[in-house]
C-alpha cells in the first residue's frame, strides 16, 4: 500500500495552523539573522576588497615607521571665526610626529635613485602629509593638507579615491600657492572655484573641488586646538599601519591638496610625513622586491621606512572580516538552534496527539519506515517553510541596514552580498535541521505497536 507521505504531512501542518507556524516562526528567525548578518558582512568584505583590487596587488608602500597625525587624521575640524586658534607658523599642527620623522630620517629618499637600485620598480609616487590650520573669511580650524606628487596622481590614483575633480581643474595644471579641496572640506568651508583661503600664515586659490569619494565617513567633527595637540600621540599607534593609510588616503573628502613639488619648497624647515607607493612588474615576486628596496633604502642612509604590500593588508584585511563573518554566523546559529529545539518539541506533541492515528495506519498495512518518513518529511516541510521565508525576509532586511549603516557612517559604497552557496545552503539546511530535529519523535512513531497504539485514548 502506498500513501502520499508529502500530502499527508502538508495536512498535518494545515490542521494545526498556530502551532505550525509558531514552529516555522523559530526557524524562519534564525535563518533570517544568518542571512542579514552574512550577506552584509559580506558585502563590506568585498567592498574592502575592490578597494585593494582597484590600487593593485602589485603596489608595495613605504610608510614613516613612526606615522605623522595626518594619515590618521580622519578630516578637518573646523569652528567659527572667534572660536578657532590657529598656529603662530605652520609647522605648529603637526607637533612631535613630524619632528620624530625629521630625526630618524638620516637622509631624504630618492625615488629615482630607488628605481635604478630596483629594476622591479616601474612607477613610484609620493605624497605628503600634515595637518595645519585653515582658515577662510567666516571659519577657521585644522584640516589635513595632502601633497601629492603628479608620478602618484598619475600612477596610483586610486589611492586617492580616483582623484575625480568635480570643478575647476586638477593639480597637474596648478600653479603656484593653488590648491583643489575636498568635496567635504569645500562644503564645510564654504568655497568655491577662484576663492582664497589661508593655509597657515599663506594664501591660497583653491582652483579645483573633487568628487565625492566613496569611501567617505560622517561629516566633520568639531574639535579644538588642544585635541589636535594631542593628535601625535594617537599618530604613533599607526606604526606604519599600511590599511589605516590607505584608508585615510582614499577618503579626500576631508582634505586640501596641493603639488608635492611646491609642499617641499614651502614648508623645508619642518618636513612632511611622507608616504612612497612603487609599482613593480608583473609576475616579480612581491617578497623578493620588499627585500630588495629595503636594501636600496639602507644604502641611502633612509632607516625611517618600512615597507608593505598591498597584497598583504588585503590578506590581513581579509582574515580579520573572515573572522567576524564567522563570529556573525556563530550567534546567528543559536537562534536556528532554538528554533531546532522547539521543533522538536513540536513534532514530540505531535507524536502524542496522533497515537491513535497511527496505529489506524500501522493497522492497515503501513510500515514503520513509511511512518517515520511521514513525520520527518512533516518537520522537514516546516523547516523548509521557515528557511525560505527567513531567506526572503533577511534579504529585505539585509537591505535596510546597508541603507541605515551606509547613513550612519557615511558610507554608500557597499551593498549586501548573496552568494548561491548563502541562498542554497541556508535552504537546504533548514530543510536538514527541521528533518533532524524531528528524527527522535518519527523514531519513536515508528516504533509503536499498531495494538497499543489504537488502544489509547
């Protein structure tokens, strides 16, 4: 005899309504929670990624050892005209981190030189950092004022965001005392294309205003001159951090430019904290090349330097966002373990309800592996039911707090990631759990005597 095992457990599910569905409700919460939480945090991975992708994993930076506040300066601090205290002369804002660089730096670096010791090296660009103060008509603050050479404008632009100007014209045209301001910093500032402010004690035309970067945070914050003389202390914890670099360089939103070249000649008394990026070619090995330059920048008397590739942080990048996935994905998986544990539950007060049907069953010729099919595929069609509810639910949510996160912290260039093994596992494994979760009490259907069973009440 055969029976319609599916047909029978969709009856069973349809007859008791509420509790099936405050059943399907416990998984479809877990499921849920796992693909919100994987499927963002996959997302920022693979934006973090592109992001590295987009600079090439053929790039190797030299970074100050002991970092100048300007990488780690997240954006300007501006305050009204009265309220801001400016510097007495420019080199004030950059306090002991750019003096500690002056001091361990023997010898100033030669890229060129650097480029004959290493043949690997196709491109190299600089830039320069410092934090200064600011100041236009109606505000006053400290802002970070990048120097970027035109090898890194033109060779690794994608450390600077793209370096996409909105108005006016780019570096590669500026002259003298012109700068090109962040989309941010302008705003903040309130300035456009052929106005002036003043970069400590020195005017400037601002010339240019970026795009947008994508990688930018929320809006600048208020800060006063104690905080910034603070700021070389938080600078040392940099170390030469290669991704804190990098991600500070690639939001100019809240940064003034200006060419390298003309930084060197303005400010020779208190140097910048300078960065290095160098392009090597293609299938050298990156190791063998750090190898190399550190050995080209001991001959030059520079032992302020350390060098990493961008393959690295990614790397590094990568395991850290890996581990927080896994973290994410563990607490996610005490709510399908619950939800698990209340199946159970359920299709154990099934087994005890449906006593006397069973035995009807057993009774006209149904056998114990066709009775505890029936109630697995029942818990299994519940756990099915609740994974792809919470699939489609935790994707909508998944959405929702890309949006509200990219607000809060200003980011827009990532969105949820769903791969196929997300989508088919997470409905394949609800369909398991329920089943699992539901194997004790169809064991225990199954193994119930037809006469006892049809005995009971």
């Amino acid at each position: 005899m055969k029976f319609n095992l599916a047909t029978l457990a969709w009856r069973n599910i349809r007859s008791r309504r509420a509790r099936s569905w405050l059943t399907i409700l416990g998984v479809l919460i877990g499921v849920m929670a796992v693909v919100a939480l994987i499927s963002i945090a996959t997302g920022v991975e693979n934006a973090v990624l592109k992001q590295y992708k987009d600079i090439g994993y053929d790039v190797i930076l030299l970074t100050p050892r002991t970092a100048a506040t300007a990488f780690g300066m997240a954006g300007g601090n501006f305050t009204g005209a009265q309220g801001g205290a400016r510097p007495a002369t420019p080199g004030a804002a950059t306090g002991q981190a750019g003096r500690s660089t002056a001091a361990t730096q023997d010898k100033e670096f030669d890229p060129d030189l650097l480029r004959q010791d290493v043949s690997a090296i196709i491109d190299v660009g600089q830039i320069g950092t410092r934090v200064l103060s600011v100041a236009t008509a109606d505000l006053s603050g400290f802002v970070r004022v990048s120097a970027p050479s035109q090898g890194l404008i033109s060779g690794f632009a994608s450390l600077l965001g793209g370096f996409k100007v909105a108005q006016g014209h780019g570096l590669d045209t500026a002259s003298a005392n012109q700068v090109v301001l962040g989309a941010r910093t302008a705003t903040t500032m309130g300035v456009g294309v052929g106005q002036s402010i003043t970069i400590g004690d020195l005017p400037f035309t601002v010339v240019g205003i970026l795009a947008p970067s994508k990688g930018s945070r929320g809006a600048a914050g208020l800060s006063s001159a104690a905080t910034q003389a603070q700021a070389g202390a938080l600078g040392g914890n940099l170390g030469g951090g290669g991704a804190e670099v990098i991600r500070s360089l690639t939001n100019t939103d809240d940064a003034v430019f200006m060419p390298y070249e003309q930084a060197r000649i303005m400010w020779t008394s208190d140097p910048m904290s300078t960065m290095v990026a160098v392009r090597i070619k293609q299938g050298i090995s990156v190791t063998d090349t750090i190898t190399k330059i550190n050995a080209a920048l001991t001959e030059q008397g520079v032992s302020s330097m350390t060098t990493v590739s961008t393959q690295a942080i990614a790397d590094q990048v990568q395991r850290t966002l890996g581990m927080v996935k896994t973290v994410l994905a563990s607490i996610a998986a005490i709510a399908l373990v619950v939800g698990a544990v209340g199946m159970m539950n359920t299709m154990y007060t099934s087994v005890l309800e449906r006593t006397r049907e069973i035995g009807i069953l057993k009774s006209i010729g149904a056998k114990d592996r066709q009775v505890l099919g029936l109630f697995l595929i029942d818990s299994g069609m519940m756990g099915l039911i609740g994974g792809i509810l919470g699939l489609v639910i935790g994707t909508g949510l998944s959405f929702l707090g890309t949006s509200v996160l990219g607000r809060l912290m200003g980011v827009t260039s990532f969105s949820p990631s769903f791969t196929p093994g997300l989508i088919v596992g997470v409905v394949g494994f609800s369909f398991v759990l329920g089943a699992l979760a539901g194997a004790w009490p169809a064991w225990h259907a199954a193994r119930l005597d037809p006469v006892e069973a049809l005995a009971s009440e």
